[in-house]
C-alpha cells in the first residue's frame, strides 16, 4: 500500500515533516527531549537540535523546558506544539484523502513483486 509524506515549506529554510513531528509527539509521550530521542533511536544533541530549530522557527517556542525537582527537568509541548501536530496531522489526512484514487492507479501500474 502506497503512503504519502509530507514536508511543510513554511518559509525559506523552515521545514517540518514527519521527523519532527514524531519528535513533538515522543516529547508529549515521554516529558523530555532526551527520552524522546532514545525512544526514536535518535542522539540528545540531534534531538536537542530539532527542538531548538522548531523554537526558533516560531514566534513562541513550541517545546519548553521544565525546571528539575526530584525526578529532574523535562520537556513538554507549548499550545503551539500541540496546534503544530494538530494541524500537521489534518493537512496529512486531507492529502491522503484527496491523492488515495490516484495513489491506488500507481500501485496498479507497478511491476510484481
């Protein structure tokens, strides 16, 4: 079955695609960056990395730090990390939905496997 993916080209040199926003979702998930990046096999600095740039990236950031107590820091979504997998997320199943015909005439156009 074929998928689509999607990268978003909001401005020159600010892209989100599906990289970052299983890092948005495995920071929701886990409660911090360094988690987020173990559970998507992906190094603290690389994931560190995509955080900040998504931060930068908007007016307000999307992922901030949590002060550490005694379980320590952590991480979690801002409203606008939440509104960008949100809306990442319905942008994904509109397109689906609109290329699935033609998705489904590819797939019969392929050779057999």
């Amino acid at each position: 079955m074929s998928t689509l993916s999607l990268r978003l080209d909001l401005a020159p040199g600010i892209r989100v695609g599906p990289g970052k926003i299983r890092l948005l979702e495995a920071i929701a998930a886990h409660g911090s960056i360094s988690a987020a990046g173990r559970a998507l096999g992906m190094s603290y600095r690389r994931a560190w990395m995509l955080a900040d740039e998504l931060n930068r990236a908007f007016a307000e950031p999307v992922v901030a730090g949590q002060v550490g107590g005694r379980s320590g820091g952590g991480a979690r979504l801002t409203p606008l990390g939440e509104r960008l997998i949100a809306s990442y997320r319905a942008i994904e199943r509109d397109a689906a939905a609109a290329a699935a015909r033609h998705l489904a005439g590819l797939e019969q156009a392929l050779a057999p496997r």
